[in-house]
C-alpha cells in the first residue's frame, strides 16, 4: 500500500506498470503464503495409505526405470558413479523445476473460483507452490543422501566439491526459471488452452534434451552435431552442475554457470511482467 | 467530511461472444495499434449494454462512465436489473478485474465478501479452514486468533471444529463461512447479495450483523441486492446503474422507488414473451407465446382469470401442466399455482387460467410462468419453457373492503378472510 501526501490507500486502475510487485502488500499476506503451503502439503495425500511415502516412490522408480533402460540396456556410461545414484541426482533436481514449472503455469485456470470471489496478492499462489515443491525437494534430497551413503558404505569413492557453496544458487535458478516459465505459460493459458495441453508433455520431453538421463560429454562424444541444443539448453547446466557438485562429475564452467544465472534471471523477469499484465484482467477471459 | 472512496469515470468492456480464433487476431491488431501510439481500435466499438437489443459491435460496455463517492460509515445500496453490471462494479471495488478506464480511489482497506467461504479447503477441519478463509479475505494470523472463540461461537459449531469441512452440511459449512466473515475488520465492506443465500434466519442474522457492524464501528459498506426491502432498511444512500450507467443516486428510499417505478413496468393487459423472459435454457417443446388478461380492476377476493397462449413445437405425447409463482415488486415469492394435467393436440392453442381465491392483500405482483413436463400426481415436474415476469398485475383497494384502504407494508402480503363471532351465553 502505497500512502502519498493525501492519505490514500491505493487506487483501482487500468494502469499497468510494466512490474507492480507490492512487497509491502506481500509482506501483510505472508501468513495466506504460510497456510497456502501447508494446505499444499497436508491435503495432497489425505486419504492415502502411503501418505508421504509416495515423496520417495516417485523419484526412487525412475531412478531404476532409467538405470534399466539408459543404463542396462542402451549402455550410456556414467562413468566412475554407479548409475542409479548418477540418474537419482539428475531426477531429483529435475522434478523440483518441473514441479515448479507446471504448478505455476495453471495457477491462474486452476485458480479461477476463489480469485473470481476475493482479492489476494495473486503472486502468492506461485510462491506457495515454489515453496511447497521445495519441501518435497527436501524430503527427496534425503533419500539421495540414503543413496548417496549406501554407495559410500559399498566402498565406492563418491565425492562432493567446492561447488556444493553454489547449492543454494542452484535451488534458486531451479526455482527462478520455474517460476519465470510457468508465469508466462500462466498468463497465456488463460486465453489460449492450447498451451496447458502442451505444457505436460513438452516438460516429459524437455527432460531429454536436459541431460538428465545421460552425461552432457556423452552426447558431445557421439552426436556432436545436435549437442548445441543440449548445451544451449540452460536446464542442461543446472542438471550437470548439480551433478557436479554433489558427484565430482561432468563438466562445469563458470561461463556457462553465468549464462544460466542470466537466462533463470531474465525468464523470472519477463514472467513477473506477462503474470501482471494477467492478473488484473483474467477473470474475463478464463 | 473527506470520501473514504471515490470513483472516477469507471467503464468496463467486455467482448461479445466466443473467445476463440479471431481473439489472437484482435490481440495482435490492438498491440500493433498500441504500438504505434494509437488508441485501442477496439474502445471505439463498445456500445451501451443493452441485452434485449442485438449487438453489431464485438465489444459491449457493461459499465460506462460511473462516477460516485462514499463517506466513511455510510451504506451505500447498488441496484439495478439483472445485467445492469452492478456484479461487473462489484469486482472492479473488489480488485478481481480492473476497470478498462477510470480509477477509484479507496482510502482504507476493502474486504468484499462475494462469497462465503471463499478458500475453504474440504479435507482441512473446521479451525484450521477459519485461518485459511480469514487469511484469504486479508486477516493476519493474530487477528484471527484473537477471535478465534468468537468465530466459533458464532458459527455454533464448535463440536465439529476439529472435523473435516467435508463431513459439515451445507448449512454448517455456508454458517461457519459467515462467522468469520462477520469478524473481518476492513474500513470498507463490499457485499454481494449472495449473502442472502440460506435459510430466512440465517439472511436475518447476516443483514442484523451489517446494521450493527455500520452503527457500531462506523464500518462502510457498499451493499449489492435484488432486495428492495433490504436495501430500504439496511442502506441510507442508493445508486441505481441501469444498462451499465449511473441512472439515479441519492437517498435509498428514493433509489428504491425511482427503480421500482421505472424499471419494473411488466405490461399488465398483454405480453408477448420474448428472450427477455428466457434466463433457463429449455427444450421448449412447448413454447409459451403470450398472457393476456382481461381485467383491470382486481381486489383481494376477486377472481383472476388469464389467457396463456402456447405453440406446439414438436409432436410430444407426454402431459403438461401450467404452474406460476406470483412473486412481489421486491422479489419475494408470494404463492404458486399447478394446474391438472393438460394434452395438447393442436399446433396453436390458448390456456385458460384462473386463481379463484387468492386473498392477496393490495399492493403489485407479477408472475413467474412455466410450462413442465409431468404432472402433481407423480410428484416430478420438469420445465420446458419458462417466462420470467410474464405478466404483471395490481391488487387494488376495493370500496367494498373497507378494510384495506390503509392495508399497511408490514402487515404482510396475504388476506385472511376469518370470521368472529362473540360467544354469548344463552
């Protein structure tokens, strides 16, 4: 709320400035963000026999479905690291920015009833769901390190860097470029659905061309002609430096760490700007 | 004294039709436009939003041009017919949808309360839903806690409070969305007549908490109805939007009756039912094509007698009947009618109706018509055509009824012929 010298509280106005961020407004709806989450998380599997253990069946079974298909059948090496822990590391990164990615991009349809009755900061819902991904996040992260301890325990030498310091950086560009894609996504599916039909299955493929099942050098080893599309692929260098810092493998170079600060940065930005332009008039056109 | 709110040439437009195709072509012809410096092509087209007219334009004005201010503690009644865009003003005070132009300025905090219960979550128990809703219409966690005994007071809930939503009835669940609502402590309160949903005592406790909450805390509120009676009472300012415009403001009495008396004309001799009458989507086998009337001067023990003209549309087999509400100039439904069965054979044929003892006491009444499918005796009637406002008619005062020549507004709507005697012994 911004106060000026005659005392009003706000104003109801077309006008659009191209980021209307009210941090102040958020601030006064954090205990919304705080309950939104917790809604999140204890609804989800009310009524569930394995309530939260479906947080570790999802990620423990693809990391064997792709160690049995990458891995057993089609021989991709993954080096010195045993490949259910290599495919674990990379799935478990991936799923929080897909999580992010398609929470945020139906926040405005799924949404509609209850910002059709009542005003709220709208950015809330997205933030609620970035942070109710991070938990889940946290819970998966620690079947990795039950993983990650067994391989040690096995006697084989796995070992994290100096760029584990960049963690929290890695969550953040994670969630940024989430966040920033799924805003756009947002803002457009609420006039063409087209896009919410297209969202679930180009993340299941978008997942291929990241590097996830696979080393980044294999690719650059035996198709050299299509790496660029993984190495211009910003999610590429997420998925490797995560696997980097944890596994001490693959490759990792500053530059291509900044390319990817930017683009998460740049596609936040241009993501809070289409979700503004949205918020305000939506309700006509879902 | 300063306004607490004041709305600055409000309009709102809205496209017609489908969004569909042709929308990405406008989309980009209004951002090339707009690029360029120039004003939105689209603006121009809007035209005033009258419904019962077709529209040439794509685009239509559901508001245009509304201007008015609110003084802190005051009640201010919005009405108009249906389609009037008092609902379209309702979201732009509440910030669902912004205005297309023009701005209001709100000195203090609005809640509005569209609906109760908004952010309920069925698999959350009943406190934990009472922080989710009081959140979502802007409480912090402290306020709610400090009333948290209140609220469940209020809701008369408390031994189902630690129970899922799921498991409440509807009553239980529309009453505790209520008692939290009732606690909000907003400058400015924007309420939707969907509040009257519920029982009769419930309507009776919500319009009871906003008279006290106006008297007692000063709080504003800007209050949507259908209801004139609520309105009269519970409002002392009243703005009457008609086709998207401002067409009456000032004190609520004479919002009320400038509203009744020029937007509530239904013809009383004959008429024609069009798609005005129309709000159901029906199969209108049979369609009802117009009521007339014969008379003009009715009173409370007189018979009346209309004519109902209807159109077979397809070949059906099945027995109709005629029913009707009769319903008050405020809204309020008075009685019903069925009729027995009836077969209609030929392609055009007219229905005679006649409500022999009505006992309505003298004011104006319009009524409801439909034509259903089925008959009293199975006990299921399903609609095939209905008219809204079919036709409207006056109950007058009879020199013969001395009595109702002051027939006075609180004494109700029904007549009861009774009969005393004084018993005396012999």
């Amino acid at each position: 709320m911004t106060e000026n010298e005659e005392g009003w509280l706000y104003e109801i106005s077309p006008k659009r400035k191209i980021i209307d961020l009210n941090f102040k407004e958020i601030w006064r709806y954090r205990d919304l963000l705080i309950l939104f989450v917790k809604r999140n998380i204890v609804t989800v599997y009310k009524q569930t026999i394995l309530g939260p253990l479906w947080y570790f069946i999802q990620p423990l079974f693809t990391a064997i479905t792709f160690t049995l298909v990458f891995n057993n059948i089609a021989k991709v090496p993954t080096g010195e690291i045993p490949p259910f822990l290599f495919n674990l590391t990379g799935i478990t990164a991936w799923n929080y920015f897909s999580q992010c990615l398609t929470g945020t991009s139906n926040t405005f349809k799924s949404n509609a009833a209850i910002f059709g009755k009542v005003y709220f900061p709208r950015v809330i819902m997205p933030l609620s769901n970035v942070i109710t991904n991070l938990f889940k996040f946290g819970i998966q992260l620690g079947v990795l390190l039950i993983a990650y301890l067994y391989v040690l325990y096995t006697g084989i030498k796995v070992t994290p860097n100096t760029n584990l310091l960049l963690f929290p950086i890695y969550i953040l560009m994670m969630a940024t470029m989430g966040l920033g894609l799924g805003m756009i996504i947002s803002a457009f599916t609420t006039k063409y659905r087209d896009l919410s039909v297209l969202v679930g299955f180009a993340t299941s493929l978008l997942l291929y061309i990241s590097a996830v099942p696979y080393p980044l050098a294999e690719v650059q080893k035996e198709m050299p002609e299509y790496a660029w599309i993984v190495q211009y692929n910003p999610l590429t260098h997420i998925i490797e430096g995560f696997r980097y810092m944890l596994l001490d493998t693959g490759i990792f170079s500053w530059n291509s760490f900044f390319y990817t600060l930017a683009i998460s940065f740049g596609l936040f930005f241009i993501g809070l700007v289409f979700f503004n332009r949205t918020e305000k008039n939506f309700i006509d056109t879902v | 004294m300063k306004s607490i709110l004041i709305a600055e040439n409000i309009s709102k437009q809205y496209r017609l039709g489908v969004i569909g195709t042709g929308n990405i072509r406008h989309d980009l012809k209004r951002w090339w436009y707009l690029k360029r410096g120039k004003e939105d092509p689209f603006i121009k087209i809007g035209e005033k939003n009258r419904q019962d007219t077709k529209a040439s334009g794509d685009y239509v004005w559901a508001l245009k041009d509304i201007n008015f201010e609110v003084k802190p503690g005051e009640i201010l009644g919005i009405i108009g017919k249906n389609g009037a865009g008092k609902s379209t003003l309702l979201k732009i005070l509440s910030r669902i949808t912004a205005p297309t132009t023009g701005s209001i300025e709100v000195r203090g905090r609005i809640s509005s309360l569209l609906e109760v219960g908004t952010g309920f979550h069925r698999e959350l128990t009943g406190r934990e839903n009472i922080f989710m809703n009081g959140a979502v219409l802007g409480m912090t966690k402290r306020e709610i806690k400090t009333k948290l005994d209140e609220i469940i007071d209020f809701s008369g809930c408390e031994r189902y409070i630690d129970t899922p939503v799921k498991r409440y009835s509807s009553g239980m669940t529309v009453r505790l969305g209520f008692a939290v609502a009732a606690h909000l402590e907003p400058d400015i309160l924007v309420v939707d007549e969907v509040l009257a949903v519920g029982d009769a005592e419930f309507q009776k406790k919500a319009i009871g908490k906003m008279n006290t909450l106006s008297s007692d805390s000063g709080r504003t509120i800007l209050f949507v109805s259908h209801n004139m009676d609520a309105v009269k009472s519970l409002c002392q300012r009243g703005l009457v939007l008609h086709n998207g415009e401002v067409d009456f403001a000032g004190e609520a009495r004479e919002s009320v009756d400038h509203y009744l008396s020029n937007y509530r004309r239904i013809p009383q001799i004959q008429n024609k039912i069009n798609e005005s009458h129309r709000r159901h989507k029906n199969s209108r086998a049979l369609e009802l094509l117009s009521i007339s009337s014969s008379h003009n001067d009715l009173h409370t023990r007189s018979r009346m007698c209309f004519d109902v003209l209807i159109r077979k549309n397809k070949n059906i087999t099945f027995p109709v009947c005629l029913t009707g509400t009769i319903m008050n100039f405020s809204d309020m439904e008075i009685g019903s009618f069925f009729s027995e069965e009836i077969y209609v054979h030929q392609e055009e044929s007219t229905i005679n109706l006649t409500i022999a003892d009505h006992n309505l006491a003298p004011g104006s009444y319009y009524i409801n018509l439909t034509i259903s499918k089925g008959s009293l005796k199975n006990a299921h009637l399903s609609e095939v055509d209905h008219a809204f406002e079919a036709i409207s008619f006056e109950i007058e005062m009879k020199e013969r009824n001395e009595y109702f020549v002051n027939w006075k507004k609180n004494w109700g709507q029904i007549y009861f012929p009774s009969e005393v005697k004084l018993k005396t012994d012999i």
